[in-house]
C-alpha cells in the first residue's frame, strides 16, 4: 500500500494528546473569535458525563482536529498551527482550566495531571493553546487564574469557565477527568505541501450533508453488532420508511414535537437530529427495541394522516381529508390523540370532536388574520393533562363568534372550495367551481340589477365591490357546465342560467335574489356566517380570545436585531398580570425575584440540579444581584441560556402553564 507524503492522521486519546510535551498548539490570525456558548458547553459536559458512567470500553469521538506544523518560530520550537478545531479546544482547556482549579487545594495528584493538560513543558506560564493574539492574553489570565492580567474583562472564555466552575463540585471532579479521559479525535497533521484549505474544505463540506433522518439512522445503529443492526433495520427501520416515504423527515420532527411537548427548530441542518438526541441520550439494546417499537406505531399512525384512506373509520377518514386542508401542522397533536384512540383510551366520537375542534382552531383564525404557528406544541402539552385541558387550551387561542364575523365580511375568504363545500354539505368538492357572484373583472356591461351597466358605477362603487369580491357573502359553489353559463354574465342572466338549475343549495338561493351589489353580499355573508359559526364551533368553555400570546415554553431567542430595535416583546403575562418586560434579560431578572418571594423551594431546588443560576457567594467577578444576604442571581449568561433558565425554574414552579409573551412587532419580523 502506497502511504500519502503530505498529510499524517491518527486516531488519538485527547487527553493524552494534549498531555504530551511535544503538543503547542497556536491559533492562526485568520481565525474567527471563540464563539461557544453555554449551550455548548450544556451539551459538552453532558456528553462527558454520559461516557464516565459508560463502560471501560465505550470512548467519546469528538471529530477531527486539522493542523500544521509551525516551522516560523526563531527559537525553534515545535508548534502546531490549529487549522480545524479551535471551538472545541478552546472548550476543553477552559472546562480542564475549571476542574484545576477545583482540586489543586485538595488532590495534588489529579490537579498535576490536569496542568500537563494546559500548560507548556518549558514554560508553566504559558497556556498548551495559545489564541488569536487579540484575545490570547485574556484567555491565558482565565485559564492560569491570573484576573489581575486582564480576566475580570467580559468574554466568553469568562463565561464558560463560569459556567464549568458551577456546574462541577468537588466531589464530581473524578467523574469528569474519568469522562475527560475517554475522548478520542483523529489528529490530522499536514505537511509543507498540503493544501490545508482544500483539506479544511473536504472535511466540512465533500458531498450532500447528512439530513437530519440519516443522522438519527446513524446514530440508532451505531454501536451495534453487525447482526443487531440488521435486526433493529429489517423490523422496525424498514416499516417506519415505508410508512413515511418521503415525509420522513417531517415524522421525525413531528414525533419529537409530540413526544416533548416543544417545538423542535429546523433552522440549520441538524435542529431534529439534536432532539432526538437530547430525548434519547443512550439507546443500549433493550431500550432502543422498546423505543424503536413506539417509532414504528407511531409511523403506522402517519401513514394515516398522510392518507386518511387508511383509516378503518369512516368518520376519522372524513375529519382527516378535512384537517388535511390545511396542511400538517397540527400533525403532532392528532398523533398523541389517534395513538390513544387505538390503545382504547379516547373513543372514535371523541376522536372525531378533537380533529374538528382543530380545524375551527385553525380556520378561525386564518379568517381573523392570526398565525397557525407555533400552536401544536402548547397543545400537545395541554393534552397530556387530558381532553378537558385540551379544549381549554382550544377555547382560549380561537378567536370569538363576534372577531370571526368581522373577518368573515370583510377578508377574503381562506380554503373556499373546503368552507364553501362543508357549508353545502358536500364532502368532496372537486368536480365543483368557486364561482364569484360578483366577478373579479367586471366586463363594462356587467350590471348587478340587469339596469345600471358596471361602466356607470362611481369609482367608491366600484372600489366598495371589488373589496367584497373575495369574501363569503360573494362566493358559491356551482356543477361546471353551470359554470361555464355563468361565466361573463350579469348577475339576472347568471341567476336564471345557472343559480336557479344548481343543486347546491348555496346557489339554489341566490335565484330568489332580485339583485346584487354590497348591500346582498353583506346580508348573504352575515347569514352564512351564521351557518359558519355552527359547523366550525369554538369548544363551550372559557372563552378567552388570547391576542396571540405565546406560552412562555414555546418562546425562543430571536437570532439578532437591527439597531435600535431591541424591543422584543411588548409585554409579559405572568399569572394573571400584566408585566411591561421587552427582553430576556429583565424577564430572567423579575422572573426569579418573583419566584424567590412566590416559590423559593423550586428555585432553590432548580438551581441546585442545574448548578445555577442562584449561589451563595459572589464567587467570581461579573454582573450579580442580590436575592436576598446570603443568596445571588448571576447575570452573565448569555440570553439563550437566561430563556432557557426561565422556561425551566417556571416548570419547576409548575407555573410555566400561567406566563405568557407577546412578541413586539419586530420580535415577530425576526428569524
């Protein structure tokens, strides 16, 4: 076999790599900042965790690290340029840099271990990795404890190196250098005639990247025997495809949003894949068939909803070709509510009242102009306290009789081959037209009275006419050959050729009508509203209309803000109050203080488990405030954490269910 000249890669410990003298890592200028937040960090430390606990033989692959030797040194010493890597290097130091600091006063022996770790051999005053010269000098004053050099400046090493320092006790310590210990990545050394940025660019982009459902396929299998995989494949992986086809992608996104109750991001490539993990961290064999087994019902279950032909009752199948109108969205909550309804805890009336309760959710507020986004998550959480909670949840988000009047006559008239067909009483609309009564282009001899030709309307007229055009009191249903009789005609000659020959009642009606202008289009569209309202009611219980509040669970950070317009929402709804808070920061900050006087067993205690954010002491420098003299709320996360610290002390609290956002009109403009 012919070995490559230029490029050198092992398999290698991390620790152990790190650990050995000959390893001086520098990062190069064209290198972007240090960007890891706590998230990351969250995810890192929970991944060490998980392999300390493993086997002696299950180890952690953290990708590769790309670098190249330095040969511009005067002294000649060795160093390698980190070409691929940074993010996660710089991570380890600082979570190594916080384990040090921990044991140096209590375990000698670890604590020399780990400072081979992250200081140079020669040079104890320097740091294994040295960043960008822009920001090295901070980060070694973190790393080496040496605030006096510049560490009190605000940063993300400072960050999260405060975030490890909390989050790991003295008494874990062991734990974390047993998992520290048990990381690998391939170490790809390149020589003079590599081209490191073609190799860079292989690495991270060479072909499609992996869809979120290949990774989750991945990472079932991975670990596995050879004869375990094909077993795992051929009875539960095979149906799930099968039943999903192209959909797969959505299943999985939608099981997740069922199975959590959240929402599940798709923003970048691996936003599903990410919950799956975070929902199932380890699947060893006994729990991956239990697991694989509720992927599969659950799938049989999609293949329903995709074709709702597939379902054994008639009823269902029909509310399913309905609830299909208006795409699949709502899928995660009809899963939770047919998967119940096949292991015989929801009846097939009850069943059939929860889908159509969902489609007047969504119809109505279409018609009022609210968003169907970001809905299905709240229910599915509310309807795993039962039916009842359900319809609450329901009643409260759809909008009143009276606001759905209003849009009835004045908007245009959403799904109208649907709205107009189950108010004729027809199930399948599809050899049917959507004819305008009033047209949309009115020919100059076009007369509503058979009198006045369309040509000598005034210009409100004609203007008042064609803001109707499109509303219910304007549209019918007609067979197509009656259709075409009415095409172009004025509305006498429509209403004896056509109106008057069709059999569906919608336009049977009109042919008693003498004429047609406004005033017919608004008495027709308030008695069909009427007829509406019936067929597409709100649930009979607390009829709230919500001003599009968001539940606090399904509120997320917005990405950034145009200057000047960091309002991101215009108030906050806690429990019956109404707060003027506009961003994460002051919500994070009221939200405790108020928990800390109304619940402060549950901070206590969500502290505790999450190590953070409430201490006992000032133990590090940034931004604090006082609970009360002996306990302090840190203020220095970033504010995806912060949101995330509040979503989960309010659940702690049980009170998640009461607090409520209302997204500004830029929250809402923004990705």
């Amino acid at each position: 076999m012919v070995s490559a000249t230029n490029v050198d890669a092992n398999a290698v410990n991390t620790v152990g790599w790190l650990s050995s003298p000959g390893t001086n890592i520098v990062v190069p200028v064209y290198q972007r900042q240090y960007r890891w937040d706590i998230g990351g960090c969250e995810q890192l430390l929970a991944d060490i965790r998980a392999v300390a606990d493993a086997d002696e033989r299950t180890m952690h692959f953290i990708g590769s690290i790309l670098s190249a030797a330095n040969s511009d040194r005067a002294d000649g010493a060795a160093e390698l340029v980190l070409i691929d890597g940074q993010q996660r290097i710089t991570t380890l130091m600082l979570l190594v840099a916080a384990l040090h600091h921990t044991v140096r006063g209590t375990d000698p022996a670890l604590a020399a271990d780990l400072e081979r770790v992250l200081v140079r051999a020669a040079d104890p005053a320097r740091t294994k990795l040295r960043p960008h010269r822009a920001w090295a000098d901070l980060f070694e004053a973190v790393v080496l404890d040496r605030l006096e050099d510049g560490g009190d400046r605000e940063s993300r090493f400072n960050d999260n190196y405060s975030f490890f320092r909390s989050q790991v006790s003295l008494d874990e310590a062991p734990r974390i250098w047993r998992g520290l210990q048990k990381l690998e990545h391939v170490a790809i050394t390149l020589g003079a005639g590599a081209n490191a940025q073609q190799i860079f660019e292989s690495l991270n982009s060479t072909g499609e990247p992996l869809r979120d459902h290949e990774l989750i396929h991945n990472y079932v299998l991975m670990g596995l025997t050879h004869a375990e995989q094909t077993e795992i494949e051929d009875e539960f992986w095979v149906p799930i495809e099968q039943n999903t086809g192209d959909s797969i992608a959505a299943f999985w996104r939608h099981y997740l949003v069922m199975r959590t109750g959240r929402e599940v991001t798709t923003i970048g490539e691996r936003g599903v894949y990410d919950a799956f993990r975070a929902e199932f961290p380890r699947l060893e064999r006994a729990g991956l068939r239990a697991a694989a087994a509720e992927w599969k019902a659950y799938s049989e279950i999609y293949r329903v909803l995709l074709d709702p032909a597939h379902a054994a009752d008639p009823d269902i199948a029909r509310e399913l070709h309905y609830l299909n109108v208006f795409g699949r969205g709502m899928y995660p909550l009809i899963m939770q509510a047919y998967g119940d309804h096949e292991a015989g805890a929801l009846s097939t009336p009850d069943l059939v009242r929860t889908i159509r309760y969902v489609q007047s959710l969504l119809l109505r507020r279409t018609v009022s102009g609210l968003t169907n986004a970001r809905l299905v998550a709240r229910l599915c959480r509310a309807r795993a306290d039962g039916n009842d909670a359900l319809e609450r949840a329901i009643s409260r988000i759809t909008p009143s009789d009276e606001r759905v009047r209003v849009g009835l006559k004045y908007s245009d008239l959403p799904h109208p081959a649907y709205v107009l067909g189950r108010l004729a009483g027809v199930h399948d609309p599809a050899d049917l037209e959507v004819e305008f009564i009033f047209p949309l282009a009115p020919g100059d001899a076009w007369s509503g009275d058979g009198a006045r030709p369309w040509s000598q309307y005034s210009e409100d007229e004609q203007n008042s006419h064609r803001a109707l055009a499109k509303t219910l009191g304007n549209l019918t249903l007609l067979e197509e050959g009656l259709a075409e009789r009415a095409a172009d005609r004025s509305f006498p000659d429509k209403r004896d050729a056509a109106y008057a020959r069709s059999s569906i009642d919608l336009s049977s009606e009109l042919a008693d009508v003498p004429a047609w202008g406004t005033a017919a289009i608004s008495a027709r569209s308030a008695a069909l509203s009427e007829r509406f309202l019936q067929l597409w009611a709100k649930p009979p219980v607390v009829a709230i209309d919500d001003d599009d509040l968001t539940p606090i669970l399904d509120a997320r950070k917005r990405r950034g803000w145009p200057r000047g317009w960091q309002r991101e929402w215009d108030y906050v709804e806690y429990r019956g109050e109404h707060w003027e808070v506009y961003d994460v920061k002051h919500l994070f900050n009221r939200i405790f203080k108020r928990l800390w006087a109304d619940s402060r067993e549950s901070v206590i205690d969500f502290s505790a488990r999450r190590g953070g954010p409430v201490y006992d002491a000032q133990s590090w420098n940034g931004q604090w405030d006082a609970l009360d003299d002996a306990h302090f709320l840190y203020m220095g996360w970033d504010s995806r954490y912060m949101l995330a610290a509040v979503q989960g002390v309010l659940e702690e609290a049980g009170f998640a269910s009461e607090v409520f956002v209302k997204y500004s009109y830029i929250g809402n403009a923004m990705p």
